[in-house]
C-alpha cells in the first residue's frame, strides 16, 4: 500500500500558532522532510517529537524529490514542512505535490498558518480579489519586468521582501506604480515586533529611508483603479486609430487584427474591433 504525503503548516513566529492536527501528524509520520532541518529540529524539540527527518528543499529538490517518492511508493508516510508557513507557497512543496498526483499518491493538506493570507486581511486594503505574486527576482531587470506586468493589475497584489532586498523593491515599485498608490507593509508578523505600515508607495519609501528594514516582509499593494485605465486608453485612442490604420494598410481585418490592436494596445479586443469599423466607415 502506498504512503501518504502531508503538507503541515508551521508558525511563521509565534510558536502557540502551531494546530493540535499538525502535531498529531509529526508524531505519526514516518519521515519528516524539511526545507531546514536546522529550523525544523527547533520545532520539533519544542514540541518534544522525535523522528527521522530529511531535507528537502529548492537546491536538492530534484534528487531528493525522487527519493521521497520512492519511499512513499513503498508505504512511507511523509511530513513536508518548511521553515514557517504552508509547504506550496513560495518553497518546493509544490513540486513534491506535482510528483505524488503524477505518481497517484494521496496528498492531505493540513488548514494553518500562511504569511501572506494573514498580511492581507490585517492590511485594510481590499480582500475580495488579489493576486500573490511571491518574491521578485534579485535580477533587476527581471524584477522591473515582472512589476511592468502588473502595472494594470486592478486586484490586490501580494508580495514576499527580505529585508536586505525591501528599499530596491519600493523604488521600483514607486516608478511602475506611482508615488499615490496604497500599500501596506506588514513586517515581522506575529512576532514581537509585528507591525503594518499603512501609507502610499512615496511614503513606504521615505518610511525605510529614515527606518532601516528589519525583519521579514508581506507587501499588500493594492490594484489599479480600473476608471483611471479607462480613461488613460480613451487618452490614446487618436495613437490605437494610427496603429488600426497600419495593421489594415498591412493586410489585417476583423478578429485577427482586433487581437493583434488589443496585444499592442492595452485594449480590449471589442474596443479595437469597434475602432477599426470606424476607421473602415470613413475610408
């Protein structure tokens, strides 16, 4: 009989957080794999559980992930953890997770503590929809390109910073979203020191010009207006008339050339459609 694969959810500070499930299943696994054991064997010590424990984590993941698999094949019951939060989110869990659904392994996914789920209902900007984008890349250009994606995004954005990593973030984040754009910087969540920095994206980076960052960071921006987009496209529509005419003069028509107007415009694919009737009324 094949083993089962558990996803349990550590505290991302406060150790009280931990649920009474998760530790019954620590204490009846068979193996614990960890992102640290280091971390994880703190944990572990605090709750006086004592079992084997490996580590699993994104430099090994590969050959490690096989290995697990293997042993869940052979009726092993398995504990993933990372060093605090959901195993899945911004770790290899989910690569863990791909295997064992490839492999028809049972996964159970234990309900607990999760940074970024926790940041944003504490951080007064809208709840009902959001997107959560993780960490940005180190790599600049990679991470200005990422945020220029994101720049008419109309739901609520969520972000993972390091300390060391947090006043070049806000920078670009300031020049892709502008200085008046809401956001909410929750730091050191429940720990001692947690505290939300509720201000514009101008203010969060005076705030940490004059405050060190310290700590790790959820960053809740929230989206664009989605009014303000409307109405910079209607600002442009004398620019979408020249591109329409030049991809008719090119040889487009109809729903090819409205996908191809609304790829380089912004544009919803009606709305280009609409233009390039008017423009083909008045030729």
């Amino acid at each position: 009989m094949k083993g089962k694969l558990y996803l349990c959810p550590t505290p991302i500070g406060n150790l009280d957080d931990i649920t009474l499930r998760t530790i019954k299943t620590l204490e009846s696994v068979d193996l614990i794999a960890a992102e640290d054991t280091r971390v994880s064997m703190k944990l572990l010590n605090h709750l006086g559980i004592k079992k084997p424990i490996t580590s699993y984590y994104e430099h090994n993941k590969k050959e490690k992930g096989a290995h697990l698999i293997e042993k869940l094949l052979d009726g092993c019951n398995i504990a993933v953890v990372t060093d605090a939060g959901m195993p899945g989110i911004s770790d290899p869990g989910e690569d863990i997770v791909m295997l064992c659904v490839q492999n028809e392994i049972k996964v159970e996914a234990l309900p607990g503590p999760c940074a970024f789920s926790t940041a944003l209902v504490a951080s007064g900007l809208p709840t009902g929809r959001f997107t959560f984008e993780g960490f940005l890349s180190v790599n600049k250009k990679s991470r200005r390109d990422h945020l220029l994606s994101l720049k008419n995004e109309t739901r609520t954005m969520i972000f993972y910073e390091a300390p060391h990593k947090l006043k070049a973030t806000l920078a670009d984040m300031l020049e892709t979203f502008g200085g008046k754009r809401q956001i909410t910087a929750a730091r050191e969540i429940t720990k001692k020191y947690e505290e939300y920095i509720r201000t514009t994206l101008e203010g969060a980076v005076e705030h940490f010009e004059n405050n060190p960052p310290k700590g790790e960071f959820v960053l809740i921006i929230k989206g664009a207006d989605p009014e303000e987009i409307k109405e910079k496209h209607r600002a442009n529509l004398p620019d979408a008339e020249t591109v329409i005419l030049k991809l008719i003069n090119d040889g487009m028509k109809g729903k090819e050339l409205s996908r191809t107007a609304s790829e380089i415009l912004g544009i919803s694919k009606n709305e280009a459609y609409s233009l390039y009737l008017k423009i083909k009324a008045e030729q």
